[in-house]
C-alpha cells in the first residue's frame, strides 16, 4: 500500500495531466482553424492568379487589336472608322 506522499504526489500528476490534456486539446482546435485558413488563404490566391493571367490575356489581344488599327491608319493615310 503506498504511503500518502505518493498518493498526493499521484493526484498532482493526475490533475497536472488533465490540464495538460485539456490545453493540447484546445491547441488541436486552433491548430485545424489555422489550417482551415490557411487551405482559405491558398484557394483565394490561385483565384487572384487566375484573375490576373485572365486580365494579362486581354491587355494583350487588346493591345493587339490597338496595333493593328494604328497599322492600317498608317498604311491607309487615315483614320479608319469603327
């Protein structure tokens, strides 16, 4: 039978154990909220990627189309209606 000392001392590990389980519990909960936000945070940049490329594309054809209108006044000696 073991003394009362170490009985105490095994109640003080048991209680040191619960708050310890209680706080990685927590820390667990925190830790899925982050990665949620972060899977959140990595969606809304490909969606601002794709944007940008989308935007970058039609700059460009834009771009072109400008360059060939210039083209034809130059060659036309005019302005070329629309």
């Amino acid at each position: 039978q073991p003394g009362p000392e170490v009985a105490e001392q095994l109640t003080v590990y048991q209680q040191n154990l619960k708050k310890k389980t209680a706080q990685m519990k927590a820390m667990a909960s925190e830790l899925n909220m982050y990665q949620a936000q972060v899977n959140e945070y990595k969606y809304e940049q490909e969606r601002l990627a794709r944007e940008l490329t989308e935007m970058k594309r039609k700059y460009y054809v834009q771009k072109r189309k400008d360059k060939m209108v210039e083209d034809m006044e130059y060659e036309g000696g005019g302005v070329v209606s629309m």
